[in-house]
C-alpha cells in the first residue's frame, strides 16, 4: 500500500518512536556516588552547560577531601582509644586473620615487638598452653575461632611461655566482627595479664597448705566466725580436735554448743560476749563431748576483729590439753594430805 500524500503547506511531524534496544523503562540511570553516612546518591546534571559541570565536579572533589579528612579522624580516634585500653587488643581481618592493629600492651605483655601475621597458620609463633599442658595448635588461640568459626570466647585463661624464657598468663576475651549480612569480615581480642594474679593465687595455697601442716604438727585448731552473718568456719584440725566429721557436720554457734560439755557452756558462752563487748582478747578451758561419749579437755583463745570500732569477726585458735589437764590431776592428788600419806608409808615399808 502506497503512503498517503502530505497535503500541500503542513509539515508532518513524525513521533520519534522509542528503541526497542533501549525502552524507556530501560534507559541507563545517571551517574551516581555514594558516600559513608549518606541517605540520597549525588547524580551528575543533567544540563550540558559547562560551567554548571565545573561546578558540580568542584563540589564532589570538596566532598571527597571532607570524607577523607572524617576517615582520618575516625582513624586517629581509634588508634588513640586502642592505645589507651589498659588491656591488651588485636586486631585481625577475615578470613585470613591477618594480624592489623595492636596496641602497646601486647608487646608489654609478649616481651617483644609486635608480630604482625599474615595468616592463622603465623599464630603458632607464639607458645600458649592449655591448664592440661597442652601446646595452642595456630587454629585454637580463640582469635582464630572467632575468625574461622564466629565463635565468641570469654575469659579464657592461656599460659605464654615468651621469647626471653618468661612465663606469663593472660585472660583472653575474642569476637568477630560482622558487616550488615551477617559475613565475618574481621575479629577482635582482648587480654588481661593475671600473670601477677596467678603468682598471689599460688602463693596463698602455698601458705595455706604450710598453715595446714603446722597446724597438723602442733595440733592446733583455727576457726572464725562472722559476727553479721553468723557463719562459722573451722579448719580441718579444729574438726579433728572436736571429734567431728567435716563431710557430715557444719559448724555453728549453736552446733558448737552442743559439743561442749553442758556444765561449761553458760561460762564458755560468757567469754565470747565479753570479747565482742570490751573488745578484748580472751582465753578459757573448756571442755568437749565426742560423738563416742569420751571428754577432752580443750584450751581456746580468741580475739576480735573491729572495723570503725566495731567488731565484726572473731578469729581463734583452740588446742587439746587433755594430757596436760590429766597430768596436772595426778600431780594434784599426789600432793594432797593422803598422797603424802601414801607416800610416807611406802618409804617406811621399804625400810
């Protein structure tokens, strides 16, 4: 069919149809940037005048150099907050735990300059044990876990034998670090040296332990009692010396009371009033019922503890003196008007 002639003095005007390789619904958007902190892209003008195009390129560059200068200060912020933590932090990236950041306190605590890893694998430069002995496989510092794993660790304690020959102990903390889908993009740790803890923890039980056997050797018993609680405390020899069984029986005033013998209790009772009310050391003999049915003859001494002038423990010691009290009777009865007697007798009859 032939094409319908114009009529003579109208143009036709002809409707640009739009391209099937580039629908309208498909055009390709305007160049866009985005910056950190940002809601809206900046897009390039759509004007194609010159100067307006200097303009805008003047503003992204201020723009730029405003976000390189706030990267800077976060930067700078970060580090001088590192620095300050009075605990020692690492750094790493993920997934190949490259050593990035540290600060002082690690190499206080190692006793060298900072060994920046390059992989997990680097981790067994350092010498970690387990409390089994065990030697830290590169995989098990809890930085790798938290790397490898998203696992997050807690106050895991580690044994460091350091380069110079120096053992130390560190209580570990690690996390790992994740962007908004979830992806582990780095990891954190943080160290508390309890090298200083450990050495006071080991020298109490050392002292404990002396204590314990000095107390074995001279047979004496120590115990406490907590004036606000009314907690009782005994030591093994106090429990031996009572004749009772520490698995079965739990000390008490009350309890106690009730080992002693009935004719010394109103007396014994009397005693520790006084030392919380003068505040002064006493000592007094007494004596104990044992679960069999036989008496010993015990000695205790005891003394306050105040705090603003108020006694709030008492602390004491207690030892058996049933030999010495038997000997004193014997001694006792020898020298009596019949002992004498006794004794008189008996050297005439060997005349």
């Amino acid at each position: 069919m032939s094409k319908r002639p114009a009529k003579p003095g109208k143009s036709v005007k002809r409707k640009n149809k739009p391209s099937k390789k580039n629908p309208p619904s498909q055009q390709a958007p305007s160049p866009a940037l985005f910056f950190a902190g940002g809601t809206a892209p900046l897009r390039a003008p759509e004007s194609k005048d010159e100067n307006l195009g200097e303009g805008y390129l003047h503003s992204l560059i201020d723009q730029l150099h405003q976000l390189v200068g706030q990267l800077k200060t976060e930067r700078h912020f970060l580090e001088t907050a590192l620095k300050q933590m009075p605990c020692g932090v690492v750094i790493a990236d993920a997934p190949s735990g490259r050593l990035r950041s540290a600060n002082d306190m690690v190499d206080e605590f190692f006793h060298e300059p900072f060994y920046s890893a390059k992989t997990i694998d680097d981790y067994s430069h350092w010498n970690g044990f387990h409390p089994d002995g065990r030697r830290y496989e590169a995989r098990e510092w809890p930085m790798a876990r938290a790397l490898l794993f998203g696992e997050e660790v807690r106050g895991e304690e580690i044994c460091v034998k350091r380069v110079d020959g120096t053992v130390g102990y560190m209580e570990v903390n690690a996390s790992p670090i994740c962007d908004e889908k979830g992806k582990i993009v780095a990891g954190i740790a943080s160290f508390n040296d309890v090298t200083e803890r450990k050495a006071a923890h080991k020298g109490i039980r050392e002292n404990v332990e002396r204590l314990r056997l000095a107390q074995v050797a001279t047979g004496v018993g120590l115990w406490e009692r907590d004036l606000a609680t009314g907690k009782v405390f005994w030591s093994d020899e106090m429990y031996r010396i009572m004749g009772q069984d520490p698995a079965t029986f739990k000390p008490s005033l009350e309890s106690f009371m009730e080992c002693v013998h009935p004719d010394d209790r109103e007396q014994l009772r009397n005693t520790l009033e006084e030392m919380i009310v003068f505040r002064k050391e006493s000592s007094t003999q007494f004596r104990a019922v044992w679960p069999d049915g036989t008496v010993h003859w015990l000695q205790g001494r005891g003394q306050p503890f105040c705090f603003n002038n108020d006694p709030i423990r008492i602390f004491g010691a207690t030892v058996d003196v049933t030999v010495h009290k038997l000997l004193e009777e014997k001694l006792s009865g020898s020298r009596s008007p019949r002992g004498v007697k006794r004794k008189a007798k008996a050297a005439t009859g060997d005349l």
